[in-house]
C-alpha cells in the first residue's frame, strides 16, 4: 500500500468518526436534524477536499519520481458536491440500516473524490498513461481490471466500485495504441 492510499485510509476513518460523533449528538438530541443534515455534509465535504488534496499531490510526486525533475500540482479541486440528498434520503428510509448507510457514505466519499481528482491530475499530466495500484487485498474485479499491469491510456478512465481503494498510478512508457476490433 502506498503512503498515499494510506493517507486517504486515515481521511476515510477519521470522516467516519466524525459522522458517527454527529450522528450520536443527533440521536441524544444536541442538535436537531437539520443540524445533523449540515454538519454531516460539511464533514464529507471538508474530506473530500483534503483526499483531492491528497491525490493531487501524490499524482504530482509520482510524475516528480518518474520524470527526475519537480513536477508542480495541477490545482485539482474536488468538484463542488453536495451531500445533503445522500443523507436526507438515508434519514428517510426506515427500512435499511441508517449507521451502516451513514458509515458506507462517510467512507466512500473521500475515496470517490480522491479517485477522480487523481484521475484528473493524471489525465492532465505529461504521462504516457497509467497502470492500476491495488490495494493490499485486491477483490476479483479489481484483479481483473489490472490486467496483469497493463498500462492504459490517459483517455481510459480508471474503473472503480463502491469501495474500492485501487489508484491510478502515472507512468511514461514508450507503446503504440493498439488498434481494437470487435
């Protein structure tokens, strides 16, 4: 796992935790539900833009590696996103698990912004393409999706699942795209 995937594994847990403490303030009464409804999207919308820091940054010291000569951050910010339809409609439904909802949310969040700040980073870079970084325990899709390493082109977006902790790492090979027919 690279220091990179690690740091949005702490920003994962630690928004977690901070939606959790929210959600208990709610449950005791503290705050009213609007409150809730605000400060758990402020929560995921402050960790989505500390993992698109992060990635940003890890794209520009992987390119920085590759290319032996600092390479500056594009300035990706997280597109701006709005997380108060996710939890309203989690609040709404009574029939599911409203916890494990708010934690799957509070997890995949910065994970999704990450992914597609890295994405964009990478797509803007001076690299030849990228190949996929699995995570420690890679899942069967995820494997597959590796290819045995293959490097993509900067037009082939990343394929991801809810979840999913893989990245795209830049790299500058020489190859030509191969022609596909169906």
């Amino acid at each position: 796992m690279s220091g990179y995937q690690s740091l949005v594994g702490r920003i994962r847990e630690d928004t977690k935790r901070k939606v959790m403490a929210a959600w208990r303030m709610y449950g005791t009464g503290q705050v009213t539900r609007a409150q809730f409804q605000q400060l758990a999207a402020a929560i995921l919308g402050q960790a989505g833009a500390k993992a698109a820091a992060a990635a940003d940054l890890s794209v520009s010291l992987e390119l920085s590696a590759l290319n032996r000569r600092l390479e500056a951050t594009s300035g990706v910010l997280p597109k701006r996103r709005t997380y108060m339809d996710a939890i309203v409609t989690i609040l709404d439904d009574t029939d599911h698990d409203t916890v494990m909802q708010l934690e799957r949310l509070a997890l995949n969040a910065p994970l999704e912004a990450a992914q597609t700040a890295a994405s964009t980073a990478i797509g803007q870079s001076g690299a030849s393409g990228w190949v996929r970084q699995m995570d420690p325990d890679p899942c069967q899709l995820c494997r597959w999706w590796w290819r045995e390493g293959r490097v993509w082109p900067l037009d082939h977006a990343m394929p991801t699942h809810p979840g999913c902790e893989c990245v795209a790492r830049p790299v500058n090979v020489d190859y030509k795209v191969r022609e596909v027919t169906y």
